[in-house]
C-alpha cells in the first residue's frame, strides 16, 4: 500500500499542478513564463509542482473568496435575492397563464 502511495501522491500533486498552471492567466503568474512553469512541473514533477504551488501563483488572501466580490468578479446572490431570476419565474407564470387561456382556462388537475 505504501508503494502504492509513494507513486500516486506525486503524480497527482503533478496532474494538479500541471492544470492548474496551463489554467491559470498569464497576468496571475510570478517570476516565470507559464510555458517555462510547464516545462518545469513536467520535466521535476515533485520539485516543480511544489515550486508552482508555493511560489508560481499570486494567490488570494485567506478570507477573501470570488463570489464575495473580491478580484473584480460579481457577487453571489441566492436565487431567491436575484432580481433576474425572479423576473424570468413571473415570465414563466405569464407564458402558464397564456396556455392556460388558451385551453379554455381550465387546467386538467388530478
């Protein structure tokens, strides 16, 4: 089992580096080319994959997610404080009224 492990844990930790850097914006990167980054997670799996998680990413302070508004991305909303979404229900209520009208007014109910 512990061989097992000794093999697979790296390779993750490589898989998940390897995305992550080729994922990742090129403006999001420090001290390296991504392709350069790349090349190092693939080549120094262990040694490269760490380097990229500790060192070749800027990353968010702790606390501050992006659907909390941090970064310049929209904020969250449940779907019952959207505004749109309950805008697009009373469309769906409007188009169930209008089949129903059309059908007499009378929905067929069990």
């Amino acid at each position: 089992m512990l061989r097992v492990l000794m093999f697979l844990v790296p390779l993750a930790l490589s898989v998940y580096a390897f995305i992550d850097c080729i994922s990742t914006k090129d403006a999001d990167i420090r001290h390296m080319p991504k392709p350069l980054w790349a090349i190092l997670v693939l080549l120094f799996p262990l040694v490269g994959s760490i380097s990229w998680i500790i060192a070749g990413k800027k990353r968010q302070p702790a606390g501050s997610s992006p659907w909390q508004g941090g970064g310049g991305r929209r904020q969250w909303v449940a779907p019952d404080d959207n505004p749109d979404f309950l805008k697009s229900l009373g469309k769906d209520g409007e188009k169930d009224k209008d089949d129903e009208d059309r059908s007499g007014g009378r929905r067929d109910e069990p």
